[in-house]
C-alpha cells in the first residue's frame, strides 16, 4: 500500500557484509533495523515488528539457530537465513527451524535482494487474496490470517514448514500432491535434496495432530506418490456420491 514501508531487521555480525547488505536494503526503500548478534536480534524483534528478517547463523551470544526457533515460538515472520554453511544437510536443517529462504555465503546481495522480494510478494499476495481465511477441518482449525493452528479449541506449536505443508493440503481436502508439489508449495521453488524431507514433516504433522498413520483422520499416504488431505465428513460426503 502506498505510504506503507517494509520493515526488515537485519541481523549479521560480520561488518562488511551488514554495511554491504545494508546499502542495498535502504536502496529498496526499506526500513531497516540491525542487529549485531542474536541477543540484540531478539531484543529488537520483540521491541517491533517487522515484515522479514534476514538471519545469520553464526552469531555471538545467541545463535541465530536459538534465535530462529524463539521467534517461531510466536511469530512465522518470513525468515531468511544466511550462513557459510553450505552442506545440504545444514541448508534443509536451516529450512526445518522455521526458515523460509537460505542463502549460502558468499552470495550476491543482488541475489539476496531478489528473493526478498520475491518472499514478500508472496506474503502480499496471500493476504490480499484471502484476507483472514479460516478453515474448519473438524476439530482442526486454521487462521491463515493469524498463521495459527487449532485442535479442539487448543493451539499447536508448529515449525514454518509444517504449517505451510498442512495449509497447502486442507485448502485442497482430497488433492493428492507429490512429495515434488509439496517442496514448491513450502519454498515456492524446488529445493534439491528436500523432497525426502517431506516425509519427516508429515510424521512431525502426524504427531502433532495425533493423527495416526494407520488409521488416518487427516493425513493419508498415497504410496508411490505422496500424500492427500482429508477429514471424516470428506470420506463420508465421497461415499455418499458413490454409486
């Protein structure tokens, strides 16, 4: 909207890289607080709030792991990380704290500007398209306005990933999406190496809801091919329309 700045809390200890990346910021007319380590990082986050924060890992006092797992506790703020860990096991690691993006150093500011945009676009356009969405699934209750989950009335604690995965499927009660269709609706991209990883979320998902593998109320293996989102009165209304 116009008048209307994004807010972006810059977290990175390494000086040239800060003033290298904030420069770039202010150039895309952002509002931009930094942090210096992951104490500061939480300090500001809570002292504001903000539509993105750009997260190193490697930080003194605080981690930017512990810090990425605190602002989840009560936030799905888009996240992206940064790190000079490159391994593939760190990069899905990174993802399943709660990360939305994770970029590698060293890496162009550029690069890091356009995905951005590209997070934030995708946050604007979810929130203007569906305003505050509830969707009733049952007892299962989700505020995609509020990013929030419900089961009978109570709230579950849930990484980024996981909530973007069941919102992905209870839009959709019956789809059967591919472990593939799944990694895109997560990152908004395919992410090599992470499809497998899927399947950890759904048995994170599993657990969390109470859901079980065996005798499924919501969640249902499509073997050979991924999964399928559906609740009892889906199987009954299906039933119903069987000849």
């Amino acid at each position: 909207m116009p008048g209307i700045k994004t807010k972006v809390l810059l977290v990175e200890d390494e000086k040239s890289i800060r003033k290298a990346l904030l420069a770039y910021l202010h150039h895309e007319n952002y509002i931009v607080t930094v942090a210096e380590d992951g104490a500061a990082a939480l300090d500001a986050f809570f002292d504001d709030e903000f539509d993105l924060i750009i997260l190193d890992l490697m930080l003194p006092k605080v981690s930017g792991e512990q810090v990425c797992k605190t602002i989840r506790k009560s936030s799905m703020v888009p996240i992206i990380m940064l790190t000079a860990k490159g391994d593939i096991k760190d990069r899905i690691a990174g993802l399943d704290l709660g990360a939305d993006d994770y970029l590698v150093k060293p890496f162009s500011p550029r690069e890091l500007m356009a995905r951005a945009r590209a997070i934030l676009r995708r946050v604007a356009a979810d929130s203007i398209g569906r305003g505050r969405e509830q969707l009733t699934r049952g007892d299962l209750v989700i505020d995609t306005g509020g990013r929030k989950v419900f089961q009978n009335g109570k709230p579950i604690d849930m990484t980024a990933s996981e909530y973007k995965l069941l919102v992905a499927m209870a839009r959709h009660p019956g789809q059967v999406f591919s472990r593939i269709d799944l990694v895109k609706r997560v990152l908004g991209y395919d992410f090599d190496g992470y499809e497998r990883t899927i399947d950890s979320h759904i048995k994170n998902l599993r657990a969390k809801l109470g859901d079980d593998p065996r005798h499924p109320r919501w969640l249902f293996t499509v073997h050979g091919v991924g999964y399928r989102f559906e609740t009892g009165e889906d199987q009954a209304d299906a039933a119903q329309d069987t000849p």
